[in-house]
C-alpha cells in the first residue's frame, strides 16, 4: 500500500491482493484544474486545458513512482478490451489487462463504475469501464476472457460510481438487464411513471457471481452525492474524470 501523495489525493484499494499489485483511484480534491474541473481532472477529452491535464497526469505519474505511464483508453462504453502493455498509442476500449510487471492498467470515470481485477496470485491485473450500456454488454465477461482471469481466484473492487438513491435511468434500462439470466429486479426501485432507481453495484455484483467471482470488495460510494471526492457528470454536465489504476510493481 502506498501513502498518500503529496500533491493529490488518492484512494488505495482496501483488499487482500498481494503486497506488489498496486491499486486505487484518484480524488478529486487538490490539484491544478480550476472552474469545472477541479481539481485534479485526469481527462483530455471534457475540455480542460490540456497543458493542465498533462500537469496532472506527470504529477499522478511521479507521485505513485507509476512505473510506465498508463495505458490511456479511448472510452466508448463498450466491450473491447486490450492489452496494456502493448500499446503504443491510445486505444478505442473500456478496458485494459497486463500479465506483465510494469505496465499499468486505468480507466477514467465520473458516474461509471470502474471495476479493478487481479488474481490472489498477483500475476495479472486488469481494469474495466463498466457504465450501464458495458455492463449489460458484458465487458466485465470480455474482460475475464481476455485477460486469462480465473473467475474463482480473482479478486474484483467495485470502485466509486453513481449510487443507486439517486441513479434514476427508463424502464428500458432495467429491461435491457432483466432479459438477460444473471440479473433479477431486486437491483431497481420503482421511481415514477416509466423511471426507476438502479444499482450498478448490485447489477456488477450478479454479473461477477453468475461468472464465478465471489471476492467482491468495494462498492460502497457515491459520485453523485459525495461531490468534495468525486467528479459527477450526472451532476455537473461538464466535469472532470477520476482515473482508476493497477499495476504489478516490478521486481526489487
């Protein structure tokens, strides 16, 4: 576990993964963005000044001695899922693996649940974009296959996202979950004429069980509510995004 940076603030991971996986999740609390995105926006694509932003990405960089920079993605709620070390360029996915120490995993959020991934062995990590339309696509399924992962030796976070008392989406939403066989409708709340309240994080929960995975962690936050840690893009419009990494540390 690593302390707390200096210049920003950083969210460590609270599970029994091995001491060389490294993992956490930017807050947005101290750093340079100003106005809409303060403080420490990640993202180059909502608007920020992008000499700010790379600011922020070298001082997330040096303050977590991140031993590569990460594997940035082109997110796009979907499915794709690629390998973090063999990127040279930003890649169109939603999420990254890397059985390679060094390389570093991360997928950026602001409502959206970031799901983190390893194994109890400590030899692949892995990071998920699971918005709503992700999730029901199956990117945390395409994620596991990719990435090798054996459902009953892998240890999954639930990072912060938009909490389900306030998470309001159509009734086409919740029907887009209930054809599939994982998921039952104890994840919605009747919320008005054609609306209803979800939980992602008991919808990731069912999908992560119907694979196997039964070392869940985290999901306990709200973006929307919890607005001195998190960007809220269901709240503010324009924002900034939180970014959610893992990494193998490389041999001493």
């Amino acid at each position: 576990m690593c302390a707390a940076p200096s210049s920003f603030d950083w969210m460590v991971v609270d599970w029994p993964a091995p001491p060389h996986v490294r993992a956490g999740i930017s807050l947005r609390s101290r750093g340079p963005s100003q106005q809409a995105f303060k403080h420490f926006n990640l993202a180059q694509h909502v608007g920020d000044d992008p000499v700010i932003v790379e600011a922020n990405r070298t001082i997330l960089k040096n303050e977590l001695a991140l031993p590569a920079e990460p594997c940035w993605l082109e997110q796009v709620h979907g499915i794709d899922v690629v390998e973090a070390d063999q990127q040279a360029h930003v890649a169109v996915a939603d999420a990254a693996f890397s059985r390679q120490s060094g390389a570093v995993c991360v997928v950026m959020t602001a409502d959206c649940l970031p799901v983190l991934l390893t194994n109890r062995k400590g030899t692949t990590v892995a990071a998920a974009h699971a918005g709503w339309r992700g999730l029901s696509a199956g990117v945390l399924e395409a994620t596991l296959t990719k990435a090798g992962l054996d459902p009953a030796e892998t240890l999954a976070w639930l990072g912060p996202c938009i909490g389900p008392a306030v998470y309001e989406v159509g009734e086409e939403v919740k029907q887009a979950f209930l054809q599939q066989a994982m998921h039952d409708d104890s994840a919605f709340l009747a919320n008005g004429p054609g609306k209803v309240l979800m939980d992602m994080y008991k919808l990731a929960r069912q999908r992560l069980n119907a694979l196997g995975v039964k070392s869940i962690y985290g999901g306990s936050f709200c973006t929307y509510t919890q607005s001195e840690q998190f960007y809220s893009y269901r709240r503010e419009g324009q924002t900034g995004r939180m970014a959610s990494l893992i990494w193998m540390e490389p041999p001493a």
